[in-house]
C-alpha cells in the first residue's frame, strides 16, 4: 500500500511564500529511503506532511489507501499511534520518566503497556540499553538517549518511521550505530523507514534517495 | 494521565508541597474559623431563642406625632399650628385583647406554648443601692414552657414564684451589685405609686451580660399590683414547634394585628446583621487564601506547560490527543486541589478539636469551653472551594497546553 502524495503543496505566512511546490511522489511499504537537499528547501516540511504531523495546503496524502485528510481527529491519532514511529533530531524524552517508561509511552496511549513491555525490553537490550532501563534520561549520553528515543518509535512495531535528522546531533559512532540500527529493522520488520539527512554517507545508505531543492523533487 | 501527571508533580516537588500549602492552609483556615464562628452564632442564637421567644407579640409603642391631638383639642376641622408640638408616647403600652391572641394561638398546632407577660421597668433597691431593672411578670409554669430559663436557673426554682406573693428570681449579675443573696429581700418600684418588697427566690446566669444585670421575673399578678395596671399585658412570648417558621408567621400576624410581632431573629435583627458581616468577612478571607493557591497553581502549571512543550509535541506525535494534554495538566491541579482539599478538612478538624478545649469565660448552659461546630456542610463546603479553585487554576493552563500546536514546537526546536 505505502504512501502516495499527489501534487502536495505547502505555503506559509503572508504573503504566502511556497515551500512546497507541488510534489508527487510514492514510497512503497518497507523502503528505506532518504530525503536530502539544501537548508531551507524543505525537506522537513514534507516529512511532517507526508507523516501527518502537519496538514498541506493542497495537495492529498493517502496512507495504505486513506486519504489522511478525510479522517476524524480521533482516527488520525489512532494511526500515528499504531502505525507511525517518530524520531527527530533531539530526542525530547520525558525527564520525569525512566528510560523503560519512554519507551512503553505510545502503548500506554493505547492501553497495551503490559503487552509491548516484554517487546521495549527485548528492543532496548538490542540497542545495548539492557543495563538502563530504570535509568532517567538526565543518566544516560547523548546517544543513548537517542537510542531510547528510536526505541520508543519502534514499539508498536509501526508501518512507518519517520526520522527528521536523527543523527544530526551524534558524533559519527553513535551516528553510524543509529542508521545501522535503521537498517536492521527496515530489514528485519520490514517496516518503511523514512529519515532526512545532511550526511551523504549515510543518504547513501538508503534504497532510494529524494534529492529535493527549492521545494520540489529533482529525483 | 493520572501516571504522569504525578510524575510531573514528583518532579516539582518543592513548588508541589508549597502550593499543597497554600490550598490546605486555606481550606483550614475555613473550617477553623467556621466552625468557630459558626459556633458562636449558635450560641448567640441559642441564647436569643431560648431565653426569649421564638415570636413576642407586644403592644405596638405609639409615639405622638406632631398633629396626632390636633383632634383631641381642636376638633376634626381645624388647622392647627403648634408653636411647640406636643411629642412623648402614648401611654397605654398594653395588648388590647389578649383574648383575640390566647384563642387563636389555642387552635394553631403550630404554637407549642406561649406565655402573657407584664414587662416594666423599675428600679431595684437595697439597702442604699438602687438599680434599674426589666422586671417580667408572668405564669412562671407557661414561661418556662417558652423559654429555657429553667436551665439557667444557679439557685431556687424557677417555678417557685408561683402566682402571686411577691417572689422574684433575678440574674446573678443584677443580684451581685445590689449584694443581694438567695434568699433575701429587695424593694421593687415601678416610679409611681407604692415600693414594695420582693422575695429573692432563686438566680439564674445566662451567660448575656446585659440580660443577667438587669432582669427580674416575678408573677404576673404581682407585677401587675406593682404597676396599678390589674390584668394587664404588654407582651405575649411564643414558643413555636419549629423555630424555622418563626419569621414567616411572625410576617403574617403582623399584618393582621394591631400588635408589634416579630420573630427573634427580627427582634435581633442587629445581631443577624453583624452575623452576616461575619459570614462575609469569614468567606472573603478563604476566598482571598485559595485565590493566592489558585495563583500558585496557575503559575506553577503555566510555567510547566512552557518549559514542557517539546515534550507535548513528541506525545502529540505518538499519537496523544489535544484532550490527553489537557488531561495531563488539569489532572494535577485536581489532584492538588483534591489532596489540599482532604488535608485542609483534616487539619481544621484538628484546630476545632484544639479550639473546642480552651477554657473561655463561664456561660452558663454553654459549659465554659469554646463552641465549635463540627457541621458536616462546612467540611464539605471547605472541600468543594479547595477543589474548585485548584480545578479553575489549572484549566486555563491546560485548554492552553491543549492548543499548543505539536508541529510548530516540533519545527521551532528542530531546525
Ligand atoms: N512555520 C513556518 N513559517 C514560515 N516559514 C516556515 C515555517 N516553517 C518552515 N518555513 C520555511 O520553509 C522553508 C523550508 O523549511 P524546512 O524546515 O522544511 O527546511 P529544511 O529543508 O528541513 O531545512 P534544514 O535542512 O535546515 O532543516 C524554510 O525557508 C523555512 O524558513
Ligand atoms: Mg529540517
């Protein structure tokens, strides 16, 4: 099914300026693709439409077949709980949680917490957080929050995830463990993974590579 | 919600446990000084009630105005110009038909009892001291049905006036300036006509300066020869099966009568004004204390809901609706609110039990302990103006945290 963007467009302010210029693209379930291009020609922009984080202004975005803008606030939710995973360029935990509780947030939305628990546990020994998960984000390094952070994006085991410079703030190891970890699921659950990047080496690694510039696809 | 709410109240521990404070220390503050003047209204009103009447019907007191004997000199036509008006009050201050009150108030099952008075004033004299003094002449067995004297009374019976014989009882305070003593005798006159001897009986103490220094009760017929008025009465107190109907009836025979009735508490109706001054002083400090809580909780949940906003934005992204945001914040007002609310009652329950043993000045009935009331209305009360400001201060905070937009923290902090 995947997602389908027809001829999405996206403007700002007033006047308006257009950001997005009219794209039309499709990412087929289980790739693993990145977006690339210039600062300010809107690479995040359109991961937050194509992720249904922000509506476009025109345009549709249809996911496995839904037209994202024809569904209740409450449905919307319910699919970025269930199908979607996160992971942005800071990690955002909550402070006041330990590193377990982060990562079992999204099943607590959906009442599963008992059910994934077993799942976050098994996730965060993979991602050698075995030893932390009673720990508090202000104990753990700057990747291993990171770390904790991807986790809690893959624990409903979604369809999609969705990574706004997910490395931009690691050095190169912790950057390198982040997208071989990406790849280990896009592989293993095949489950899409989607993730912007300034890093060539890691654009890369991707299957297919969204080259954008000024608002459109190049290719 | 309720999870991480606590959670997030937890982690402030410090702001938490002070607004806590602020929302028990008001809500105790409540129920302590409620119950503390809620017991001295009782008692006020309990004196009031029972050591009077639930209704007093009397004479209605006519002054002269300046015209009212143009008639009487002149004749119906004239116009007349006083140079000096005549004024004073007429003088027959007496219930012109006590028979048209004591056959209706026969047939009223509303009436429990109710008593013919002879109220005068005289002056009270022994050996050299004199005093002036209310003196009520009744049926003392039908008095003590109205009133609660019987239960005041420190020396003799209260019955024992009998009806006739010139016996009296007289308030301990009034006895001791006269240096009077049970039994004893003192002179009664009412400034006309003749002094007389009276037979002190019995004293009673009901704990009302102004009413134990001045007031005698006597038998009606002998109050009566006293005055040179035979079977006269200025008064007629009622006692009521239900005190609460009190002002209601009293409206309504007012109307009907030439009489003056009133109900108690518009017999006192300077007391019930300086009550309801109390009540508002009493309510405007607690609302003035939880509004500073409510002001705490506001700020501290305004503060959270801006340090906290990528937080919001990543839960809003896990797919958490604008309402759970809502929920997060509103739910940790309630609970302070709640918490405050609970701990407030408990510690005002402690103030009264404290409050209700210190030892004030002898009264009488009262016992000589502070009145407290521990009215179930005000502890519910307390508790529902604790839970509500904390409610209202957190609301606004949270519609706020509700409407934050995840995608414009998210881009703001991200790029
Ligand atoms: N809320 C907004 N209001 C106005 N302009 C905006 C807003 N969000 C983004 N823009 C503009 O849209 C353009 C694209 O922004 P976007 O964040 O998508 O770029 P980007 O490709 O992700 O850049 P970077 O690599 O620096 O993250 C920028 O010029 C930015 O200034
Ligand atoms: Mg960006």
């Amino acid at each position: 099914m995947g997602i389908l963007l027809t001829d999405i467009r996206k403007s700002f302010g007033s006047p308006p300026t257009q950001v997005l210029k009219g794209i039309s693209l499709e990412i087929q379930e289980g790739e693993f693709v990145s977006i690339v291009g210039r600062s300010g020609c809107g690479k995040s922009t359109l991961l937050y439409i194509m992720s249904t984080l922000d509506p476009p202004s025109s345009g549709t975005v249809l996911i496995d077949g839904q037209d994202v803008n024809a569904i209740s606030s409450r449905e919307l939710h319910r699919f970025r709980n269930l199908k979607m995973g996160f992971v942005f360029q800071f990690h955002h935990l909550l402070p006041e949680l330990n590193a377990l509780e982060n990562v079992l947030m999204p099943a607590m939305k959906a009442n599963r917490q008992e059910e994934r628990k077993a799942f976050a546990i098994s996730l965060m020994e993979e991602f050698g957080l075995g030893k932390k998960l009673k720990s508090f984000p202000g104990q753990l390094s700057g990747g291993e929050q990171q770390r904790v952070a991807i986790a809690r994006g893959l624990v409903m085991e979604p369809r999609y995830l969705f990574a706004d410079e997910p490395t931009g703030n690691l050095d190169s190891a912790n950057g390198n463990a982040v997208m071989s970890l990406f790849r280990r699921i896009n592989q293993e659950q095949k489950m899409a993974v989607i993730y912007v990047t300034h890093d060539i080496d890691f654009s890369k690694m991707a299957e297919r590579t969204i080259q954008m510039s000024d608002g459109l696809v190049l290719s | 919600m309720l999870f991480l709410a606590l959670r997030h109240l937890l982690s402030r521990k410090r702001q938490s446990v002070l607004t806590l404070t602020g929302i028990v220390l008001g809500t105790a503050a409540y129920v302590a000084i409620s119950g503390m003047m809620l017991g001295f209204q009782t008692f006020i009103v309990d004196q009031l009630v029972n050591n009077d009447a639930h209704i007093r019907i009397s004479a209605r007191e006519e002054p002269i105005e300046p015209h009212s004997l143009d008639e009487d000199f002149f004749g119906p036509e004239a116009l007349v110009d006083w140079k000096a008006a005549p004024s004073g009050r007429r003088d027959n201050a007496y219930i012109l038909s006590p028979r048209f009150w004591t056959e209706r108030m026969d047939r009223m099952p509303e009436v429990a009892a109710y008593s013919q008075q002879l109220v005068t004033q005289v002056i009270v004299t022994r050996a050299k001291v004199a005093k002036a003094a209310r003196l009520i002449g009744s049926d003392p067995a039908r008095q003590a049905q109205v009133a609660n004297i019987k239960n005041y009374m420190i020396k003799g019976q209260f019955t024992d006036i009998g009806i006739g014989g010139n016996r009296i009882v007289m308030g301990d305070g009034l006895l001791k300036q006269l240096g009077a003593s049970v039994p004893g005798t003192v002179y009664l006159s009412v400034g006309k006509g003749q002094t007389q001897p009276f037979k002190v009986i019995g004293s009673f103490h009901l704990g009302v300066k102004a009413l134990d220094d001045s007031t005698l009760f006597g038998a009606l017929p002998d109050v009566q020869k006293l005055n040179g008025t035979p079977s006269r009465i200025s008064d007629i107190a009622v006692r009521l099966h239900d005190v609460e109907g009190a002002r209601e009836l009293a409206t309504s025979w007012n109307i009907l009568s030439q009489e003056k009735v009133q109900s108690w508490d518009q017999a006192n109706e300077g007391i019930m004004s300086v009550f309801t001054t109390q009540d508002i002083v009493r309510n405007s400090m607690t609302i003035s204390i939880l509004i500073v809580a409510g002001f705490g909780i506001y700020n501290i949940l305004n503060m959270a809901v801006t340090h906290k906003r990528r937080e919001i934005a990543i839960l809003r992204s896990m797919g958490y609706e604008s309402s759970d945001i809502v929920a997060l914040f509103l739910t940790q007002g309630i609970i302070l609110g709640v918490l405050g609310g609970i701990i407030g009652c408990l510690l005002g329950y402690g103030v009264c039990e404290i409050m209700a043993r210190i030892p004030v000045a002898d009264r009488g009935l009262g016992g000589n302990h502070m009145i407290i009331v521990f009215f179930p209305g005000i502890y519910v009360r307390g508790f529902i103006i604790a839970f509500s400001s904390a409610s209202i201060a957190s609301f606004l905070p949270a519609r706020a945290a509700g409407r934050l937009s995840p995608i414009d923290i998210i881009r703001s902090e991200n790029s």
